[in-house]
C-alpha cells in the first residue's frame, strides 16, 4: 500500500463527498476538500480531521476562481494522488425547444472546463510519480437511453464519460487508472430542482422501489481507488439496483 497519500475532491461539500471522506480519511494522509459556497458543511469533518482536512474554495463558474484555487494548491505543494471528481450543476428538466446553445455552453464551462483545468495541473505529476487514481461520478443517463427533457445534463456526462475514457488510454502506461461511476438517481440536496413526481416515477422503475441513497454509492467509490483496483481502468460502472 503505497504511504503518504493525498486525495483531492470536487464537490465535497456535498452529501455524497462528506460520506465518502469520512469512510476513506484512514486512508490518507492530507485530503484537500474543495467547495463553492457550502464551507459549513465541512466543518464537521474539520473537527475530527484537524490539519489533514484542507478546504479550498472555487467558483467552478468562474475560472479564475478555479486557477486561484489551483495556485493556492500549488503554492501549499499538495500534489493529489487521487482525485474524485464530485461537482457538478444540479439535474433540471427542460424541453430542448426551450434550450439554446448558452444553456450548453453553461454547462460545458461549469462542468467540464473545471476539470480539465485540474487534470492538466496534476496529471502530469502523477504520470512523472507513475502513480494516480481519478473517479468521475458520471450518471446512469450515459447507460443506454437518457430520460427526457435532460439534454443539456446527459450531452454534458457524456463528454465527462469520453473526458475519461480518453485520459485512461492516454495514461495507461504511467501507473494511472482512470474510471467513473454511473448511478441512478440518489436522494440528495442535488435533486432538489426536479419535481417530487419525477423522482417518485424514478424510484418506481427501480427494483426496491427507492432512489438510491448515498451509502449505496459511496462504496464503489472508495474501491477504485483502492489497490484492490490498479487493474481497473476506463471503465463506467453502473450502479443501478440492477435496473434494465
């Protein structure tokens, strides 16, 4: 097991991202939190962390916010060996007739740009290291069929999900494995834009009749960057109740 690890989080100050720092905080020795407005939502994990826990504040809107954040990060040398890429805008439903190309390139600066900002920071130190991990939390919207009225959300998971299949080809070589993971709805703040009838019918289709909680997905997660994982790489993984 390899020592002295840093871990860097996207949108960590999201249910999802406090859950899984606190289930893998053994694991490391410095976790570098990132959050857009939310710090209180830390401050738990602050306390019981102390000085491993460092938070970092962005803007993903803005890239300046983001280049500032990724100077401080610079500046304080701390280099991630692994990096989980939580963030994203929240879900919304709308007719595509009442989109246009602003509402797609929202997205794609708010949701794509920021990471590849963070990716050509700190990959390069990985590849040198010949060591990293990065998970994308993707969405079941990139299996099969997308539900409707979601086009701006599923165009901009799926250039995630082409974002991650090219950077585990491109760093296979260098010690990196590079996946995402896909789950279906999880009853989260991150919801809270849909009607309660759209997620009722979700968790209707579903096998037990429930959305998907955070400790359903915080697991596989926390596997693939394990060393249980170094032979896994490019891959989406679905989690879905098992759902058709």
């Amino acid at each position: 097991m390899r020592e002295n690890k840093t871990l860097f989080v996207t949108g960590a100050s999201s249910e999802i991202g406090t859950a899984f720092i606190e289930q893998v905080a053994d694991n490391y020795d410095t976790i570098v939190a990132h959050y857009r407005s939310s710090a209180g939502r830390l401050l738990p994990l602050e306390e019981k962390l102390g000085e491993k826990l460092v938070m970092v504040q962005a803007d993903f809107a803005d890239a300046t916010s983001v280049r500032k954040m990724l100077d401080f990060m610079t500046e304080r040398q701390l280099k991630p060996d692994h990096i989980v890429h939580l963030a994203a805008s929240p879900m919304e439903n709308e007719k595509f007739k009442k989109l246009d190309w602003c509402n797609f390139a929202e997205s794609t600066e708010t949701n794509i740009r920021p990471i590849v900002d963070i990716l050509e920071e700190f990959m390069p130190v990985m590849a040198k290291q010949k060591y990293g991990k990065v998970v994308f939390m993707l969405s079941a919207v990139t299996l099969g069929m997308p539900p409707k009225y979601k086009s701006v959300y599923t165009t901009t998971k799926y250039a995630l999900l082409g974002l991650m299949k090219s950077l585990a080809v491109e760093y296979a070589d260098k010690g990196i494995t590079v996946n995402g993971v896909s789950p279906e709805m999880i009853d989260t703040r991150f919801l809270n834009n849909l009607p309660d009838l759209i997620k009722e019918m979700n968790a209707d289709t579903m096998p037990m009749k429930a959305n998907l909680t955070v400790n359903q997905v915080v697991p596989t997660v926390s596997f693939l960057l394990s060393d249980g994982a170094d032979m896994i790489s490019g891959q989406n993984i679905a989690i879905t109740d098992s759902k058709e």
